[in-house]
C-alpha cells in the first residue's frame, strides 16, 4: 500500500467525441470536466397525523357492509374471459354483455351436430370493482371477500377460464363461491381435458356452490337417450367434484346444484332423426321433465357405484 494520501480532483471523462456528419463539435483532444454527484439526503417518510386518517374500522359493521356491497358487487354478474399476457395465459374481468346463441356445425360428416357455444357480445358500462380494497388489511379482507366471491355470479367463458380463475383462488376462498355459469364446453381435443382439470381443481373447497348453470349445448351426442349420454358427458369430467360434494352434503343437493338449460334437455333434429331409423316408427320426443329424471337417475347410479361394491364409504341413500 502507498503511504500517499488520497489526491482530491474533480472526475474527468476521458471520452473522444465523434464529429463524422460534419457537424462543428468539439475536437478530438476535448476533455469534459464532470463534478462529482452530489448525493441527496433520503426524505424519511412521516406517517399521517391521526387526525387525517380516516376511522373506517370505528364505523359500525352495518355501515361496512353497505360499503363492501357498493365496491365488490354487481346485479349484472362478473363475466371472466381468457387473454394471453406476453406467453401466459390469464383471466380478466371484462365488460361486456353475453347473450348465449348456440350454433349447429354443418358438414358432410357432422350434419346438425352441435360441437361448439358462440355468443353474441355487447359492449356496455359495468361497474369496475374495488377488488384492490381487500388488500387495506387482513381484518377487510376478512369481512369483504364474501361479499366479492359470495354475492356474485361469476360468468365464465368456458372451462379454461373456470379452470384459470379457482386455480388461483385458495381452498378456503373456493368455498365462498356459490353462483357460477359456463358459457363454453370444451368439445377440441385440445380443450377437453380442461374440463376435467376445472372440475378436479373445483373439488378442494367448492363443494358450497347454490347453483352450476351449464348455458351452452351438451347435447354433442347423435344417439338416443339422451339424458343418460348427458349424465355420462358430465360424470365423466366431473366425478371428483360430485363426488365431494355428495360426501359434504348428499347426493340429493348434490344433484340439484346443476342447472341445465331447457335447451340442453331437447333432442336435436339429428336425434330424432336417428331414433326414427332405429325403431322404424315416428314418435313424440320425450320432454324435457322426463329427459331431467333419467339425468338424474343415472347420475344417482354413477354416485353410488362406490357403495354397491363395497369400496369405500358410500355418499347417501341413492
């Protein structure tokens, strides 16, 4: 080590300054004298005085409520629709208004068979949700997440967004669900596994849902009987959650959680057509009550296929 001091000059830059466009700068030679920085004291940051702090948690609970229910609700529902960021896929709310229009794939192969859901959107005003409000303090979000997830109905564009929105919710906050409406089945084979995947993910804490509105077509079937093909379409990508909630609360409510469109519960022209080939005679379709008690006659079945061989414990009387 040098026994000298330290010499203290200013910071040259010894940096050679380009003048190749003709331009009248300084010559190559030109030294830039830079002073030193001068480092800013850091600002310490004050809390507010109390008197500019507004007491939200002294207000009564009544008045805490009506402010939870004018941020976190809207009458018209939350509609959640899939958008890609960058290479991830994610869930957005958006404002926009769905009216539910079936339509028939028409090939040479497939005539009148109903493979995917459109519908027809509107843009219109909804409400923006303070969802950013439950974030204040744990006692807030305590009080205010039922009111988010427990006083909405939730419109989801189909099961990969049903699948992106409780896969990131907890199992706790699954539980608060209770309306929930699909818009779209997942008939690809890209995004038929999606329906399994939704419902197996529902299964860890949504077992408290009220209602399950199915509002676009199952009926993606060509034979008769149709509401055993409907009972089968659904157990098969959503056994896990049935049977939870047959475990919780019976098979009964369980069964009457589903709600299926009128629409779903009609054979289609294709169906009647090849019951007409089968039995060789024209008869009257049966009608949608009839075609709701097979539904849930088979799925009761399915149910109880557990109890009838004897492994494991059963989920009620069938």
């Amino acid at each position: 080590m040098s026994s000298y001091p330290k010499r203290k000059r200013a910071q040259v830059s010894y940096t050679e300054l380009d003048s190749d466009n003709g331009e009248h700068g300084p010559s190559e030679n030109h030294v830039a004298l830079i002073s030193p920085s001068k480092k800013r004291p850091k600002k310490l940051v004050q809390p507010l005085p109390k008197h500019k702090i507004f007491p939200f948690m002294d207000l009564p609970r009544e008045l805490r409520d009506e402010i939870y229910c004018e941020l976190l609700t809207d009458s018209k529902g939350i509609y959640l629709a899939n958008e890609m960021r960058g290479i991830r896929r994610v869930v957005k709310q958006d404002n926009r208004e769905i009216v539910h229009e079936p339509w028939w794939k028409k090939d040479r192969r497939y005539d009148n068979r109903p493979c995917y859901t459109t519908y027809t959107i509107k843009s219109m005003e909804r409400q923006e949700l303070a969802t950013h409000f439950l974030a204040v303090s744990h006692v807030i979000k305590s009080e205010a997440e039922p009111w988010l997830y427990s006083d909405n109905r939730f419109i989801l564009e189909d099961t990969v967004a049903l699948h992106g929105f409780v896969i990131t919710l907890t199992p706790s906050t699954r539980g608060l669900l209770r309306r929930i409406t699909i818009l779209g089945w997942g008939w690809t084979q890209m995004r038929k596994p999606m329906n399994f995947s939704a419902f197996s993910t529902l299964a860890e804490g949504g077992v408290n849902l009220r209602s399950l509105r199915f509002d676009c077509d199952l009926r993606c079937v060509s034979t008769s009987d149709l509401g055993r093909k409907l009972a089968k379409l659904l157990y098969r990508s959503c056994f896990l959650w049935l049977e939870a909630m047959a475990r919780i609360r019976g098979v009964e409510d369980a069964l009457a959680v589903l709600d299926l469109t009128v629409e779903n519960l009609k054979e289609t022209p294709k169906q009647l057509w090849n019951q007409q080939l089968q039995k060789g005679e024209s008869q009257p379709p049966p009608s949608p009550e009839e075609v709701l008690q097979v539904f849930r006659r088979q799925l009761k079945q399915y149910l109880g296929v557990k109890e009838a061989n004897g492994s494991g414990k059963g989920h009620g009387k069938v």
